[in-house]
C-alpha cells in the first residue's frame, strides 16, 4: 500500500482548504492525540480551538474537594507533559508551580512548602526516588503528600513507590479524571491528617490543662485534709493532755493530801509531847511518797523517759520464775498454760520492767474473766518482712514475741484504740488508775519494741509484746536491790556531790557523812569541775544529770574521766534522760540511780562502787 504524495490527486476545493489551515496545524495535530488519551470520553467532545484540551468534566465530589485553592507542586522532566498537567490543575482550581529536575523540585519545597507533590521517577540531577526519600528526612516537609508518576507498569512498580514512602502511585498513560481525583484526596486526607493532629494536640493540651487542675485540687484537698488531721490530732493531744493533767492532779493532791497532813500531825504530837504517836504518821507519809514515787515511774514509762537497765534475758526462763506469782494472781477459776517456743532467741530488755508488764497484763486478763477462764502465755521468733514490720511499725528484722491471751469479754474498736491514753480506764471507779498499758506501751516503745491488741467481744483478748532479738547469750537474773534496814559505813573515803536541788544535795551530804564519808558538794558542772581539777582526794563522783550551767552530768564525768582516769561515778536523774546516761550502755566504772532512792540505798550503792 502506498500513499501518494503532494496535491496532485486532489480536488481543488481541497487544497484550498488546506491552504487556508495554520501553519502548525500538520505539527498540532500530533499534540491533540496525545491529550486525547488523557481525556476521558469522546475524542471530539474534548477538543478545544487550536487542538487544545477542552474543560475536563467532573463529578460533584471533586468539585467539593476543590473549595479551597491548594498549592501543588510538580516536578517532571518532559515540558509538554508538565504543561498540560499544570494547566489541567490549575483550571480545577489549583495554585501550580512547575519545575524540570528534582534539585529544583527539593529547593523549591524547602523556600515555601505546597499542599501536595506530584513528582515524576525518572528525572535529571535527582530522581523521584531521591526526591521523595530527601522530603521524608526532613522532618518540615516528612508529612507532606506525594504522588509519583511513572511509565513503569505493573505492580511491582506500585509497589517499590509506595515502599519508598509515596503516599500514591499511577501509572502513565492516565485519565485527568483520575489524576484530578488522586491529586484531590490525597490533599484532602493529608489536611484530615492536619486537623486531626491539631484536634490530637489541642486535646492534649486540654488534658495537661486538666491535669493540673487535677492535680492542684487533689493538691488543696490533700492539704485541706492534712489541716483537718493535724487539727484532730491537735485536738486529740489537747483532750489527752487534759485527761492526762487532770488525773495527775487529782491523783498527787490526794497524795499531797496524805504527805502534807501527815507532816502536820506529826509537828503537833511532837509539839505535845505525845510520841507515841509519831511512827504512825511517819509511814503514812512515806508510804504517800512511794505511791508517788510509783506514779511517776510510770508516767515516765508512758513517756520512755524511764531509767532502764536491759540485759539480755531469755523470755522463757523468765515467765518460767513468774508462773507461781501469775497463778497466786490469777486465782483458781482461772487456768493459766504458758507455751514457751523451744531455741527462743534472747532479747535485751529490762527484766524487772518485763516482769512487771507481764504481770500487769495477766491482771488486765483475769480482770477481762470475772467467772473464769483460760489464760495463755506464748513464745515465739519472729520474722517480720517489710509488709509485715509495716502492719505493725516495726522495721523488718528478727523479733521475739510475748502474747498473753484471755477467753474473757474483749474490746470494742473503739475501746481498742484509746487503751494506752494515760489514765484511760474499763474498769469501774476506784479499781483501775488507767495507766498499767499505757506504761507497758512507753516501756516496749522505749526498748525498740511494739505492743499489738488483737481483740472482738465475747471472743477475748490476745496482747503481744515484739522485742528485737539480741545476738548474744541471755544472762541468769540478778537480785533486785530493794534497800535494807540499814546501811554500810564508809571509812573516811572521799565522795563528791554535784546537784543543783538544795534539799536533795543536803539529804545526800548528811546521809554519807552519817556513813563515814568526807563530802564534798557544787551547785552546778563548773563548780565540781573545779573541785575535780584540784588536788583533793575523790573517791566517787555522784552527779545528777539534768545540770545548770552549761554542763549536763554527763559531760562532767567525761571531763572528770579526762583529769582522773580511773574515777568512778554514780549518776542520779529525776526523770532518766537515758540519750545523755547512756542508755544502759555507760561504761565501766558507771553506773546509775533513779530519783527517788531510798536514804539507805544511796549509801549501799555508793559502799558497793567504792568497794568495787
């Protein structure tokens, strides 16, 4: 087949029609083919003047999505086709900026960002690839859309795009329908992405904003519940300091009461000349001064402010040598069974201060059963975790409990949580001066100990003491001084008196000189420090602790051990400041006496430390 050429074959109206035509029209015409295979539809309808493209119609829904004008950006290597999708974009409503390569394309992005990238593969300087992977490492541009355009069929060729990080892939030839349709979703799901970020931070925002208002009204209730705490603690320590006074006022003015008039008659009948009388009211006002004597004690208990002198002490062999007494106590309605743990480990403790905490809660328990019962004494170690120390405020460690337990009525909660409130009381008037427990608590607290109630009524009571155990061997109890009828004499040995109480320093001074003793006295610790830096003879330092002038008793025997090395020392204390006295840990040659001390068993004691 072949096609002739020139004008000869045809008519002349022909020619003359042709002649007529632009002088591009022959090289157009190659250029209206092209964009009929982007234009959806008829190739006539899409024709425009000159071979240009008409309008590409479209749905009502890229009409919507075309509301706002959105920047694009389009980098392709082939101008024509640049042109035409720059023109086709921009007659939809698109704001169009168009370079060759993707060096421009990247400088272009990063002087003033679009909405959208629409990139060709391959392309001179840097292709697509290196174009979409330099927009995704720069953290201004990473979020922005981008639509890859490429000759390469298939899937696989999809597919690498959308591995590389482009947000959409077509493949050329495509319609403009569907080119103005990726172009606008993708615009529109990146603006979602936009608004639902912003919505993202500003509720983030809103929630730190309600966080702190959270925290600062969990903040004021906190503070406001802490003021309401301390202010029922407040009230709490008021009541019981009431309680407290009030039942050491009436208690010491009826001992008052007994010293005072006891004293009185006694200046009458000797004024009388009626003697035979006098021993009377002499032990009515000692034995007024021992009740009192008592009764501090055991405010000092309360208070862990009592004098101790622990030793390590097995717990079994000491109910062991009570058993007899608890029985005698308890009486025969009662039985009384003591389960001692075997291998029980030592504690260091007080021994007399036990014996008597004991004996104060099996009374407490035979009291709880007015028409008989069962009473249990128990031994055991214990291992107390961190959870378990926790329950019972004790640090975790190893422990030794005591539990005395009773069949008898039991407490109420609320009786439970004021039993150790200093003269608090069950007990009907005139049988109970309510401070046995609170006692026991002061003492156990004081030995690095804890007391636990553990009680329901009509079901009984279970008291437990927890003593730290002691790493070493228990010692055989000693025998309680309780003072004798008289007292040993001295032999001309030297005795020095510091104690800032007048009265007491003269019933000391006539007591020892009495004994044989040369005596000397000072008012405070400078006064005996001077007496201590001379030349006399001194045998034996008896100071008390709680000094005037700037020097406690305790820093006068260091200093008086610093002169005189050997120099033995007998502290006396009216209310035990055991930090300053040691502890029950003083050193050799010391030791210590509670105010107040029978006459003769001050002078005993100071014959036993001299003789020493």
């Amino acid at each position: 087949m072949t096609i002739p050429l020139g004008t000869a074959h045809l008519s002349p109206e022909r020619v003359k029609g042709a002649s007529e035509e632009p002088s591009t029209a022959a090289r157009s015409q190659t250029f209206v083919e092209e964009a009929l295979r982007w234009l959806p539809g008829d190739a006539g309808d899409a024709l425009l003047d000159a071979g240009a493209a008409r309008e590409v119609p479209h749905d009502d829904a890229a009409q919507s999505m075309q509301a706002d004008r959105r920047r694009v950006l389009l980098a392709d290597d082939n101008a024509d086709l640049r042109d035409y999708i720059g023109r086709l974009l921009a007659d939809h409503g698109y704001e169009v900026e168009t370079v060759a390569d993707g060096e421009a394309a990247l400088a272009a992005l990063r002087a003033q960002r679009p909405d959208i990238l629409v990139t060709d593969v391959m392309m001179p300087r840097l292709d697509g690839f290196g174009l979409l992977a330099a927009v995704r490492q720069d953290a201004s541009l990473r979020d922005m859309p981008v639509v890859m355009l490429s000759a390469r069929a298939g899937d696989d060729a999809k597919v690498e795009g959308l591995d590389a990080g482009a947000d959409d892939y077509l493949t050329k030839p495509f319609s403009a329908r569907e080119l103005l349709a990726r172009v606008a979703a993708n615009v529109a799901m990146a603006r979602l992405r936009r608004e639902a970020a912003e919505a993202v931070r500003a509720s983030e925002a809103k929630l730190r904003e309600l966080n702190q208002q959270l925290e600062s009204r969990v903040q004021l209730a906190i503070e406001q519940r802490e003021q309401a705490e301390e202010a029922l603690r407040q009230s709490q320590k008021m009541e019981a300091v009431g309680q407290l006074t009030g039942g050491i006022a009436h208690d010491f003015n009826n001992l008052l009461m007994g010293i005072s008039g006891s004293l009185q008659l006694l200046e009458t009948r000797i004024e009388q000349g009626r003697l035979d009388a006098v021993p009377r009211y002499i032990d009515a006002a000692q034995g007024a001064t021992k009740r009192a004597a008592a009764l501090t004690q055991r405010l000092l208990a309360f208070s862990r402010r009592q004098t101790l002198d622990p030793k390590p002490t097995n717990l079994n062999r000491l109910i062991t040598d009570m058993e007899e007494l608890v029985r005698r106590t308890t009486g025969p309605t009662i039985a009384v069974e003591v389960v001692g743990a075997v291998g029980l480990w030592p504690v260091l403790i007080d021994q007399n201060q036990l014996e008597n905490a004991l004996l104060n809660l099996c009374i407490n328990a035979r009291d709880a059963m007015p028409d008989g019962g069962r009473l249990t004494i128990e031994t055991a170690n214990r291992w107390l975790d961190g959870n378990t120390g926790t329950e019972r405020d004790l640090p975790p460690g190893q422990y030794v409990s005591l539990c005395v337990t009773d069949t008898g009525s039991g407490m109420s909660k609320e009786t439970i949580g004021r039993i150790f409130e200093p003269f608090f009381t069950t007990k009907p008037l005139g049988q109970g001066t309510g401070l046995g427990l609170s006692m026991i608590y002061g003492f156990v607290r004081q030995s690095n100990g804890q007391i636990r109630v553990y009680s329901e009524l009509g079901q009984g009571t279970t008291m437990c003491l927890y003593l730290p155990r002691h790493h070493g061997e228990a010692t055989d109890g000693e025998t309680v001084e309780t003072g004798a009828d008289g007292f040993e004499a001295g032999y001309g040995e030297t005795v020095l008196i510091v104690d800032d109480e007048p009265a007491v320093r003269l019933l000391m001074l006539d007591v020892l000189q009495e004994a044989g003793y040369r005596v000397l006295e000072a008012a405070d610790g400078p006064g005996g420090l001077k007496i201590l830096q001379s030349e006399a003879r001194i045998d034996l330092l008896v100071t008390d602790v709680g000094l005037p002038g700037g020097m406690n008793g305790r820093q006068v025997a260091d200093a008086a051990r610093t002169l005189r090395p050997n120099l033995k020392v007998l502290f006396i204390t009216g209310y035990a400041e055991n930090a300053v006295v040691g502890n029950g840990h003083l050193d050799p040659g010391m030791q210590v006496i509670t105010k107040p001390f029978a006459i003769d068993a001050l002078a005993n004691r100071v014959r036993e430390m001299i003789d020493a």
